[in-house]
C-alpha cells in the first residue's frame, strides 16, 4: 500500500515543523511535503499529485479558502483539512467539502484520526472496473473526465493518464456510473459533471477541465445545464 501523500501549507514556520513532527509519528504511512503559502503550494500543484491537504486558514496574502477554491476548480477533490484558531469559516469549509476543520494547536490525536480517514477515503474511492488485454482495470471515478464511443471502441478519457481505450458498448459501462454525477449529453458521449467549467452554449457543448469540448445534443441542452447546475448546488451544500 502506497504512502498517503500529504501537503502542509502553513506560513508558521514552528508550526509547519511541530505539523511535520507529528505526521512522523502517525501510524498511517505518509510523505509530507511543506508549503509555506497558498500560492507556493499552487505553484507547484498538479492534479492527483497528494492525498490530504493539511491547510492553514489565515496566511499572508491567500488565504487557505481561496487557496483550496483554486484547487477545486482544477476539478480536484482531494480531502482537505483545515487548521484555524477560529470557527469563522466553518461554513466555507463544509462548502469546499472539507475533511476535517482542526483547531490550533493541533492535537495529535486529531492529526491521527484525520490521516485514518483520508486513508479511508482514498482506499474506498469509487472506481470504474473496465477489460483490457485480457486484464480488470480500476479507474477511479474522480479522475475521469468523459466518456466517448468510437465505433466499436469506448475512450475513457482522464485527466491525469491520457486515454483509456477498450472495446465496448459505452450503453455497457452507464450502469456503473449510476448515482455519481455523470450526465450522457449524447448517444456517444458521456461526462463527469465534476469535471465540467462552463456550458458553451454556442457552440452546443460542455467545456471541460483542460479544455476539451464534449458536445452536448440539441434537444438535451436544457436538462444538460439542470444536471450541471444542481451538481454545483449540491456541492455548496455539501452532497457531493
């Protein structure tokens, strides 16, 4: 089992470290990697890069709100926990689906049991199971940003490792999607909401995270936007 990646972005730098010293000590494997501001720590971001975000609500310039906003509309949902000596972006952090909201001086025991379940998380994350050369393929579902049929081929296009392709039915894999926000916007095409930034309306399609256009039929572009607006609804109230 792969250790748990974790970013510390805290601009203390005795907290930074006693943070780093704790994480040492958990029983939950991790690798830490210390950031001492938002905007260093986004500097360096690429999606599926860590598995735990441990982020300090005040500092400097960016706070670490606006920080993990920035890292939300990557499209990215790793867990995020946030440190603070105020409860005053409790309602922003439920917002941003945060993991945990840890005070300061963070306990130990809290600093375990929020790496438990980030572990938990990730290890129970829902997958896509598809056949390839003869072999079962996991993808996990957050990282997928649409589904396309060519001919007799199914592309499974994600944001992190290019394309997946297998021989298929695109109709054959919609089952498994059920109940995780995914919209067929086409008899062909199938996306992860999630992933979507904007309806081009124009053009009749959604644009998704990295650029590309999944186009969307005519006569489902209004219950294509419902679907999508929704979603974003949900996840302010923290349903997804």
């Amino acid at each position: 089992m792969a250790a748990l990646r974790v970013a510390v972005c805290e601009d203390q730098e005795e907290e930074r470290e006693r943070l780093l010293a704790m994480l040492a000590a958990c029983s939950v494997e991790n690798v830490p990697t210390a950031f001492a501001s938002g905007e260093e720590l986004l500097a360096e971001y690429r999606p599926d890069q860590f598995d735990l975000l441990l982020m300090d609500i005040y500092m400097g310039d960016m706070t670490g709100i606006e920080t993990v906003e920035r890292v939300r509309q990557m499209g990215e949902s790793v867990p995020v926990a946030f440190l603070t000596t105020s409860a005053d972006y409790t309602w922003e952090s439920r917002r941003l689906s945060a993991l945990m909201y840890l005070e300061k001086p963070v306990k130990w025991e809290r600093l375990e049991e929020t790496l438990k379940l980030a572990r938990m998380k990730l290890d129970n994350r829902p997958t896509l199971v598809v056949y390839q050369g003869g072999e079962v393929e996991n993808l996990p579902l957050e990282d997928i940003l649409f589904l396309e049929q060519q001919g007799r081929q199914v592309c499974i296009v994600t944001r992190n490792s290019g394309t997946t392709t297998i021989y298929g039915k695109l109709s054959d894999l919609l089952p498994q999607l059920e109940g995780a926000p995914f919209f067929q916007t086409h008899k062909s095409y199938c996306v992860h909401l999630a992933q979507v930034v904007k309806v081009d309306e124009a053009l009749r399609c959604f644009v998704m995270a990295g650029g590309k256009n999944v186009p969307i039929r005519r006569l489902l572009m209004g219950k294509a936007k419902r679907a999508w607006v929704d979603f974003l609804f949900a996840q302010t109230r923290g349903e997804r």
